[in-house]
C-alpha cells in the first residue's frame, strides 16, 4: 500500500504538466466476497494519500446495493468517501430506442437490412425490465435467431428461451450463483419466485402465501436460510420483512419463469400486470 501511495505520487508530480489526476475505477465492485476488505483498502488509500498532500486520485466504483453493506463490512466509515449515484432502469421508449439505435447501425454495416415487429419491439423491453445488460442479451438473441430479416416476437422468444438462449446466458454471467448454486430446494426457489412479483420491495410471510401454497414450516425454514446466504434481506426496521437484493435479479426470475404462465400474444404485451 505504501508503495501504492509513493507510485501515485511520482506519477502525479512528474506528469503534473500533461494530467489533471488518476482515476481509478472498479467496474462489478460488489463481487469480490467481505474478506477482500475493499472498504479497509479504499479507506486506508484515501488516507494515506491525503497524509501526503496528494490529492488528485478519485476511486469510482460500480455496482449492485450490496456494496455499501460490502464495503462497511470491512471499514464502517469506508462509505463516507463516496458519493452515491443511483442509476435507474430505463424507461419502455428508452428501451425501444436502444434496440433501435442498435438495429438502425446494424443496417448501416449489413448489405440485407433487417425490420422488427412493433411487438416483438415491445417483448424485449418487458423482458428487459430496463436493466442494458437484460437488453444487450435479449436483442442479440433474437437478432441471432432471426431467419428472414424481419425480427418478430417468435425470434425473441426463441432467442430468450431457446437453447443456450439469453436467460441461460444472463443466469451464467450474474444469477445462477444465487438462484442454483446456493439452493438445493425447488421450495425455496417457489419463494424467490412468489417474491419476484414485488421487484425489490419488501414482503413479509402473508404476502408470499398468497402467491405461493407452501406449509409454514417450510416457509419459516426457506426465509432463514435464503437470509443467512444473503440471497434475500432481512428489513432492519420491520421484523419479518424481507426483500430480493436487486430488482435485476427479481426480473430475470420472472423472465426465466414466464414459459410457465400464460403463452404470449400481442394483448399480453399492453397489460399492466407485473405477473404477466
């Protein structure tokens, strides 16, 4: 660390007249487990910078809610150093936009050019729920398994569902970790899934019963060990609350879910229910 702190300097002093600074930034910060101590790491680099006089580093981090919790885990005041800038999904015009921005450049480079549906259109923007990795995946996917240049809802379904399609690809890359890996119960991926209807807000047992048929006793033994794996969390301020850690990963639940329910047509699509 102390080396660290004697390279930034240097670098600083000797190229003060061509940079403003150093920026470092950590991309999926919240990845690393509690013992990486990042918050311990961050806080004793800031300080020990600033015992130098050097104050032209800036550390940006990105990453899921847990962060926070990560990085007090290892230095409680280790938060304080940072603004927090909380990036929200994207609206159903922003969504389309994107795909379409993305379609309108494929065009530009392809000599065949390529059309979509106004509901295929609107399926990966529901299927996206507005996260850009959600829609990176699932426009790709059914760009990819579009047969004669124009993409309609059968292609995005193909394309999400299919074979090695985007919800495969999004549970490898962020959620099979939690929603596998970690559980060996399809009851207590019954509760997750009764959950998922309600995003990231909070929901106590009552709630979940009425989503789900599950015995008390199973239900109490899912809650307490989805909680102890951090796989749900537990509401500080109203016992027997508890929410999923992200609305990302509530969406990819009721993606990956929704060959279950009631097949897609174009009315399902304008619904305002989120158990569609």
């Amino acid at each position: 660390m102390n080396e660290l702190v004697l390279n930034f300097e240097r670098v600083i002093k000797l190229a003060s007249s061509e940079i403003d600074g150093i920026l470092i930034l950590i991309d999926e910060a919240d990845r690393p487990g509690e013992k990486a101590s990042l918050g311990e790491i961050v806080k004793l680099l800031t300080e020990k910078l600033s015992k130098r006089g050097c104050d032209q580093v800036l550390i940006g981090m990105t990453g899921q809610p847990g962060l926070i919790a990560k990085l007090k885990a290892s230095h409680e005041s280790s938060s304080r150093i940072f603004s927090v800038l909380t990036l929200k999904p994207l609206s159903d015009e922003e969504n389309k936009a994107v795909v379409m921005s993305g379609l309108k450049k494929a065009n530009q480079i392809n000599t065949q050019q390529t059309t979509i549906d106004d509901d295929a259109l609107r399926l990966i923007s529901q299927l996206s729920e507005g996260y850009p990795h959600f829609l990176q995946e699932f426009a790709y996917k059914a760009f990819e398994k579009d047969m004669d240049y124009r993409i309609c809802a059968e292609d995005v379904k193909d394309g999400a569902f299919g074979v090695n399609g985007a919800l495969n690809q999004l549970g490898h890359k962020y959620f099979n970790e939690l929603y596998f890996t970690q559980i060996g119960s399809d009851e207590y991926r019954r509760v997750l899934q009764a959950m998922a209807r309600f995003s990231d807000s909070w929901v106590n047992r009552t709630k979940i019963k009425l989503e789900i048929t599950i015995k008390d006793t199973t239900l109490n033994n899912a809650l307490q060990a989805l909680k102890t794996r951090n796989i749900i969390i537990p509401n500080p301020g109203q016992q027997g609350e508890f929410r999923l850690p992200t609305k990302s990963f509530a969406a990819w639940i009721k993606a990956f879910y929704m060959l279950d329910e009631e097949p897609f047509n174009s009315t399902d699509l304008n619904s305002e229910d989120e158990n569609v």
